[in-house]
C-alpha cells in the first residue's frame, strides 16, 4: 500500500469565472466542457494550501483506476447541520456541564450562556 503524504498535493489551478460559467483547468488541463457544474474554493490563513471542490457531471461510462483522495461532501444547510448536532445532545448530560462549569456566573442568562458556551465547545470537539 502507498504512503499517503502528510501535507495535500498542491496542484497548479486556474479558474476562468464569468457571470454565467466557469473554465477550471488543473495543472494546464481544463476540465472539459460541460462537466463543470460549480465549485468551492476555500483557503484558511495559516493552512498552506486552499482546497478547491469542484462538482462535475460525469458522462456515462466513465471509468476511473488509481489512488485518490477522497472526501465525500452532503449537501445540508448550516441550520439542518446545527439541529443534527442537537439532536444528539443528552440534556441531563448538558444540564450539568453546564451548571458545574467552573466560569459559570450568576445573573440574568447564566445558565443559557453556561449551555451554549458547553454547546459550542462540543461542537469544536472539545470534551462532551
């Protein structure tokens, strides 16, 4: 099995938009008409390569073999992502992580900051 680098293969991108499409070529291929149907281009400082996402419709019969890396992405609004999240937090769980933080203050909305702070930290994976 092959090694799988640590940091992604940088490829040399350019992107062609117009108000109605797009021309996107990797490494000086276009991507050939008609296959491109968006893209995504993302690039946070600090991360030494932007990550482009490119959505293609593929023509019948289209064969790939090789190694790749492969991500799969779920097309779900930001409000259907959060409503999954909570819908898997355990109250009872929540409920005392909350109250027994030890930044928990009084006052109007203690506890509600107390849960969303709680929440926001699982959310980034932080304990829970």
């Amino acid at each position: 099995m092959t090694e799988q680098p640590a940091e992604p293969q940088g490829h040399g991108v350019h992107i062609q938009a117009g108000p109605i499409d797009a021309t996107v070529s990797i490494d000086g291929t276009p991507i050939p008409a008609g296959q491109l149907t968006g893209y995504v281009l993302e690039h946070a400082v600090g991360d030494s390569v932007p990550r482009l996402i490119l959505h293609t419709r593929q023509p019948d019969n289209t064969v790939f073999e090789g190694f790749a890396r492969v991500a799969v992405g779920v097309s779900t609004s930001p409000g259907e992502l959060v409503a999954s999240f909570l819908a898997e937090v355990d109250p009872v769980l929540l409920d005392q992580t909350a109250l027994n933080r030890s930044d928990y203050g009084g006052g109007p909305g203690a506890t509600a900051r107390a849960m969303l702070q709680t929440l926001t930290e699982w959310a980034q994976g932080k304990g829970g």
